[in-house]
C-alpha cells in the first residue's frame, strides 16, 4: 500500500491531508469545550446547531463552490480554503457568545466543504494508474480511522500543559502547514477546461451525472446504508455505554475504537482483494454487513445484558462501511472526464452528506422519544432497503465509462 508514498507528489498532498485531519480533530475537542464554557448545560444544543451548520454547508456550499473555482488552479484553491480554515480557527478562541461559533463554523466548514472534493479529484491526475489510486484510496481511509483514534489521545496530552483555548493554537498550525505542503507539491499540468452553461446548470451537474449512471445511482442508495450505521454509532454509543448498560466512559472509547478497528482492518486488506475481484461485489458483501450488524444491534438493545456483543457488531459495522467507502471514488474515476471530474467529486461529497441528515435524526430523535431498539431497528431497515435498491439500479451487466454530460445549460 505504501508503494505510492514513492510518487513525490501524492506523498505531499498525502501528508497535507494528515496533518489537516490531526488539526480537525483539535478543532472538534476545543469547540466542544469552548461549547461547555460558554453555554455550560446547554452545551449540546451548542454542538448540535454547530453540526447542522456543518452538514448544510457540506450539502449546499460544496456543489457551488465547485461550480465557483472550477477554472482556478487546483493549488490555489487548495491553499486559499486552508489559509482560510486557519485564520477562523484563530478567531474561535475570542468568541464569547454562541452565534459567533455557529458564524465562524459554517465559514470554516464552507472553506472544508472547498477543499476536500477539490482534494480528492486532483487525485486520480496524480495517480492515473488504477491500482496505485486504489492504494491511495486506502491509504486515506486508514488516515480517517487512525486520526479519529489519534486525534483526541493528542488533544488530551496537550490539555495536561495547555488551555483549550490553546488547542485552537494546533488547529491553525495543522491547517497551515497543510497549506504549506500543497504550495511545494508539484502538479501535473491541468488540462483546459470549458467552462459552459450557467452558474445553476454546473452547479448541479455532478448530481445530474450521478442520476443517469448506473454505478453512481448504487453509491448513492450505498451512502445512506453508510449513513444509517455511521449514524447509530456516532451518536448511541454513548447513551448504550453509560446510560442502558450502565458502563463507563472507557467501554465508550472502546466501542468506538472497534468501530475504527474494524474500518482499519479492511483499509489494509481492500487493495490486494480489488485486484482480484470487482468493486461491486466487494460492496455489495459491505452493505449486507452494515445491514446484519443493524439488526444485530437491534437484537443486542433489546435484550438487557449483553453489552459484550455489542463492541463486536461495531467492528462489523466498522467493517461494512469501510468497504463501501474506500473503493467508492473508483465508481468516480470511472465515470469522470476532466471537465466532470471536479463536479462528480463534489456531488459525491454533498450528497454522501446529505444522507446524513436523515440518519442523525433518526438514531437521535427516534431513540429519543421512542426508545433505542426501535431507532436501531429503523436504521436497519434504511440500510436494508438501500441495500436492495443499490442491486436494483446498479445491475451486475452494467458497465460505465466517462459519462460525456454537456456543460450547456
């Protein structure tokens, strides 16, 4: 896997990336201490009105943008969104009422909502061999897990000689060495792109190719099975660890990091076992796990006492949504061109996000008001049912080449 490292300019956009993560995850510590000092008991209302913020700009900034900076050089873009994650990572400390976070939030998430789709399709031009891009792509996913384990280990060895407020200090370092790194990184030359149709018409393109391919149309049914696991153990962990099983916050770090544990372990063998067989099996086999371990855990929450299986489901769940996620950008690759990668990318990752905001309600609310089996067993049943519709529309005999949308509109 690490054989791409060799290639100069991955190996710096790879290393930006890691370092921008560690500085994200600061970032999610200090604002939720900066939450809990501002608004004390009201913290989480605090940290779920951050986080809807977060989602709308992922959802309705990134496709916008993408249609905003398509003709700018992908360095430019790069370093202008993380100069700017920087400098409102520099302002959070100062703020003192919560309007200002939700302010600050949604510009720094709109400069993330820039970078990342525009990150992940200059890519395949660095990689344009298959098998180093697929390399890549699981190289990114183990950067996702181990900065999700990593990341708060850190930001509680800083908090013994730091103020939270200081954190905020290693976030802007992050993003400004990331930017750093991207500035030295030499790209291959872009090809001219035209730039047609109006502002509505590119701004929504991605999403129309998605809607006419076969292949995107099952990665999007995916991404909600995706969503409905994700979403069950982000945010019922905790409630299942300390409030039903009656644990501690150690059985809550440890559920979560068997859910990374069990991301990590495809990211590492997803590679050689893609050379042999295609991506449609391969994440047909990780729906079917996301959907077993859902119903899995609905079985486990409704009966009390079996709080050890319950770690065991998230390492399958980890595992499920691994497989769907690490060889998704290759459906992408495969249906860009260079004028529609940029595009594709970007819907890729507003839509993925969106699914999101059905899921988070779902394991909230639902848990909620009508007990946790039954929030567990709703997103079983989303992600069963995404299930099937990803086989409906991206049958076994469909094949997809670059899909040759206009840019007239």
């Amino acid at each position: 896997m690490i054989e791409v490292l060799a290639v100069p300019a991955y190996r710096k956009l790879f290393s930006a990336q890691v370092v921008a993560l560690l500085g994200t995850g600061l970032l999610t510590v200090a604002l939720g201490l900066l939450a809990f000092d501002l608004a004390g008991g009201q913290a989480g209302a605090v940290l779920g009105t951050a986080l809807t913020i977060k989602m709308l700009a992922y959802v309705f900034v990134a496709p916008l943008m993408a249609a905003l900076v398509e003709r700018l050089p992908k360095k430019a873009v790069l370093v202008g969104a993380d100069l700017i994650r920087a400098g409102i990572a520099l302002m959070l400390p100062i703020v003192d009422q919560a309007w200002q976070i939700y302010v600050l939030v949604f510009v720094l998430q709109s400069a993330s909502a820039t970078f990342t789709p525009a990150f992940q399709s200059l890519i395949p031009v660095v990689l344009p061999d298959e098998r180093h891009y697929t390399r890549a792509l699981s190289l990114s996913r183990l950067a996702y897990d181990l900065e999700s384990l990593l990341s708060p280990a850190l930001a509680a060895a800083l908090l013994t000689v730091l103020s939270f407020h200081e954190l905020f200090l290693g976030t802007v370092a992050g993003f400004l060495f990331s930017a750093a790194l991207v500035v030295t990184t030499r790209l291959p030359g872009a090809p001219a792109l035209k730039q047609e149709g109006s502002l509505w018409h590119r701004t929504t393109l991605g999403a129309r190719i998605f809607a006419r391919t076969p292949e995107l149309r099952g990665l999007m049914a995916l991404n909600l099975a995706v969503a409905a696991a994700t979403a069950l153990v982000l945010v019922n962990t905790v409630v299942y660890a300390r409030d039903m099983f009656g644990g501690s916050n150690a059985d809550v770090a440890i559920a979560l990091a068997c859910f990374g544990a069990g991301s990590m372990i495809v990211a590492l063998t997803a590679p050689k076992i893609l050379d042999r067989i295609p991506d449609r099996p391969f994440m047909r086999i990780g729906a079917v796990l996301l959907s077993l371990g859902l119903i899995g855990a609905f079985a486990v929450l409704a009966v009390p006492g079996t709080w050890p299986l319950l770690p065991c489901l998230w390492v399958v769940l980890g595992a499920g949504t691994s497989m769907i996620n690490t060889p998704s950008a290759r459906l992408l690759r495969r249906a860009a061109t260079d004028n529609t990668r940029s595009y594709i990318f970007t819907a890729q990752f507003s839509l993925s996000h969106a699914c999101f905001m059905i899921t988070y309600p779902i394991a909230g609310w639902i848990g909620a008001a009508a007990g946790q089996p039954v929030a567990a067993a709703v997103l079983a049943a989303v992600a069963t049912i995404s299930t099937v519709a990803a086989l409906k529309f991206w049958p076994a005999a469909a094949r997809t080449g670059p899909v040759l949308e206009t840019m007239k509109g």
